[in-house]
C-alpha cells in the first residue's frame, strides 16, 4: 500500500535527515572534510548542469556492521572508491546530472558493502547541504502573507515592528538599524528602502510596494528576478537529490523566503512591463503606426513554473484597418474569457493574468469613453 498521509511522509523524511544527520556527525573530522570537499565539487557539477562529474568515496567510514554491537571504523577497499555520474554524450541527449547522479548514489547504497552503502549515503547528504547552506545566501527572517484570500503562496510581506521610519530620509537613503540578530556588533547600515527590507533578500528586491522600479533599469530587474529563479533551482536540485532535505531548518527558511519574493516580484516585474507595452501602444497610435495590424505578447508571471511566461493574442489583424481604442477593449475581454476557462492556469496564476488584462483594457476603456 501507497504511503500518502502527508504527516506520515513528513515523519519519514524527518527521521531519514536526523539518521544522516547523526551518522555524518559520528564520522571522524578528516573523514567529515574529505565528504565536504567532494559534496562541493558534486554540488557545482550539478548546478552547473554539467554533463558529467567523478566523486570519491572516503577510505573509511564509521558504520554499523551485522554482529558487532558498537560502530565501527570500516576500511573502503582502494578499487571502490572512485566512481562517477553522467558522460560527455548527455550534452546532446540533453540528460540532466542530478537524475544521473540520483541512481549513482542510489546503486551504491545498495551495494552488500555496509561501508559502501554508508558512504554513499553520506556523501548525498553532504552534497545537499552544501548546495542549502553554502551555495545559497543567508536573508532576513520574515513573515509573508497571501494576496489574495484564495492563494496557497504568501507573498505580501508584513511590515516589520522594528523597521525605522524617518520623514528626513530619502528612499534611496541608507539606514543604520539597530543590529537585533547580532548583540554587540552595533548598528547594521542597511543601503535598502524599508519596503525592500521586508523581504528574505533585500538586495533583489526590484520594486517597491506600489510597483515603482527600485533598480537602475528593467534589465537589472529582471537580472534580479533570474537571480531569485536561480535560488530556487538549487533548492530544486537539493531535494530532488535528497528529499529528506526538505525537512531541514535552513532549507525551509530559505525556500519560504525566496519563493514568496520571487513570486511578489515577478509579479511586480509583469505588471511594470504591462504598463510599458500601453504606453508604447498608445505613443504608436498617436505616431499612426498601428494601422496595418497589432498583436500582443502579454507578460505574466507563472507561479508554478516560477517564471515570466507570455500570453499572445490578436488585436488588429493585419491589413490597412484603422486603429481605434475600442480594437483592444474587445480583443482583451475575448482573451478574459479564454483566460478564465483555461485549466493550465492554477487560481493564482489565473487571477494575476486577469489583472493584467483588465489593466489593458482599463488603459483604453477611458479612451472609448
């Protein structure tokens, strides 16, 4: 029988990450060394996407042996220790590392060598906990909350009680705030405007609460937006290696951190460009040249996939039509209507597209009027 009671399967990843956990801890300091060493080197390959990487296993490892009350301190014979995952034809089978290196690591844990199996298992947790705890940086402690009543990712950041106001302090202004987390260490300067400070990593936060760009420019903020995509890939990578690490505390924190973020600024990041494409719509119509067609690649920011996808549709055909307002008005509601019927979208997604539409048509609704 299938295990799907979520706290069962919750229970067992937790009780898989404490045993790992608890066995890399009762290896010897150099063994725990070489582990990470070599759990770096995987987790670049896998990040990297790679087409191949080599690993060592240790030359010893404490486990449990049949018969023997107490672990022990077990030698791995010299011709199985090097071993690898992926090959160089995988670059055009277009074959992803970290499936390669799963059913690697999975072979070598089934291996009648305990001190094979044991080593194998250690090194894909040493593996996963680089890429959480090294690969990815440390933010903020925050609490987000849904946009809507309906939607199963917060992402609206809650106002920090902490957070210094000043009515003498430009937006781009630095702020000294009072190092809470770090006794002793004095006050933090922090170069970010407030709104940005709500979330897990200021330092991408590419627009502000009322949609206002925050970055130097729209590429900087989707370079910011890629950046966040990027954070949540390797959490990605670490649990489809490892599942168990999703039960870790660090790995929550930052997958609750980052993934509310990215959500809120795509989403930011969707709209903003929205707006760029009506008043670029408008100039054009003023300049009258939007009389031989117009079709419109709207963006919108998926939140399951987690990235900006586009949804495409017909205004004008093309031909020598005049352009009024009223063509985007019409064509915008018959794409609402698609919209709302189609079952690829999740509630979420759905809505935020809707928004988007009816921002469209809002925009030249007035000019009809």
């Amino acid at each position: 029988m299938l295990e799907t009671n979520p706290k069962n399967i919750s229970d067992r990843l937790s009780e898989e990450y404490e045993r790992q956990q608890a066995l890399f801890s009762a290896q010897p300091a150099i063994v725990q060394r070489f582990l990470e060493t070599q759990g770096k080197q995987i987790a670049q390959a896998v990040v990297d996407g790679d087409a191949q990487v080599g690993f060592s296993l240790p030359d010893r490892v404490i486990c449990t042996l049949e018969n023997v009350a107490q672990p022990a301190l077990v030698t791995i014979p010299q011709n199985q220790r090097a071993h690898s995952a992926g090959s160089f034809l995988n670059r055009f089978r277009k074959l992803e590392l970290y499936k390669e290196l799963r059913h690697a690591f999975a072979e070598l844990e089934q291996s009648p060598d305990r001190a094979v199996s044991v080593a194998a298992g250690l090194l894909r947790h040493a593996t996963v906990m680089h890429m959480v705890t090294q690969m990815l940086p440390a933010g903020r402690t925050v609490i987000y909350k849904p946009a809507e009543e309906d939607e199963t990712i917060p992402s609206v950041p809650e106002a920090d009680d902490f957070e210094p106001e000043s009515a003498i302090t430009a937006a781009t202004d630095a702020i000294a705030e009072e190092g809470r987390a770090d006794d002793g260490r004095g006050d933090l300067l922090v170069p970010f405007v407030p709104y940005a400070r709500r979330f897990f990593l200021p330092q991408w936060v590419a627009f502000g609460e009322h949609g206002e760009l925050l970055a130097k420019s729209v590429d900087e903020a989707k370079a910011h937006v890629k950046s966040m995509q990027r954070f949540m890939e390797v959490l990605f990578l670490a649990v489809a290696l490892a599942p168990y690490i999703s039960t870790d505390e660090e790995y929550a924190k930052k997958r609750y951190g980052m993934l509310g973020q990215l959500v809120n600024q795509g989403r930011a990041l969707a709209i903003f460009q929205v707006r760029e494409i009506i008043a670029r719509i408008k100039e054009r119509a003023e300049a009258g040249s939007l009389n031989r067609g117009l079709r419109l690649s709207l963006p919108y920011f998926d939140d399951q996939d987690l990235k900006i996808d586009i949804s495409n549709f017909e205004v004008i055909p093309s031909g020598r039509i005049m352009f009024v307002p009223a063509f985007v008005v019409r064509a915008v509601r018959q794409e609402e209507v698609k919209v709302s019927q189609d079952t690829r979208y999740n509630p979420s997604t759905r809505n935020h597209l809707l928004g988007l539409l009816d921002l469209l048509e809002q925009a030249f609704e007035t000019e009809n009027q």
